[in-house]
C-alpha cells in the first residue's frame, strides 16, 4: 500500500514544502500506522538532505500523513539502525 506525506522542512533560510506517496508493508501498517509513516518519512528526509546539500540550519518543522496525521515528533525520533 501506498501512504501520503507531507513534510515543511527548514534549510539555508527557506521554508519549503515536499510531498509524495510511498509504499510501505500492509502488516506494518496495520501494526503500527504512525510509525510506519514516521521512518518512511524519515527515509525521504534523508534522501531530501542529500539532494538539497542541506545547511546548518536544517531542521525539521512538520511532518504529516493523510493530510491530518501530525507525526513530527516520531519522525524526529527515529533511529537509522
């Protein structure tokens, strides 16, 4: 299945908004929805850091599924293994 993200991040000054649809397992999801979304939307960060040579002042202001599903302070808490 496929969820949809949000994500209002911070870098060199700028506010700026991305967003897509990733794939994530059934099981997961049914299992724990929020975390599921949250390393999902913590991978593409990390994919979005790199493609943007993100600054200093790169932070995360917002992060969020399905248009309401507020999971910012999961995404921030989560562990590359």
């Amino acid at each position: 299945m496929n969820i949809n993200i949000k994500v209002y991040l911070h870098s060199k000054g700028t506010k700026f908004l991305q967003s897509g649809s990733f794939p994530v397992l059934n099981s997961d999801y049914k299992k724990d929805p929020d975390w599921t979304a949250a390393i999902s939307a913590y991978e593409w960060i990390q994919q979005i850091k790199i493609s943007f040579a993100a600054s200093e002042d790169f932070r995360i202001d917002q992060v969020i599924y399905y248009e309401d599903n507020d999971i910012t302070e999961l995404v921030k808490n989560v562990n590359p293994n």
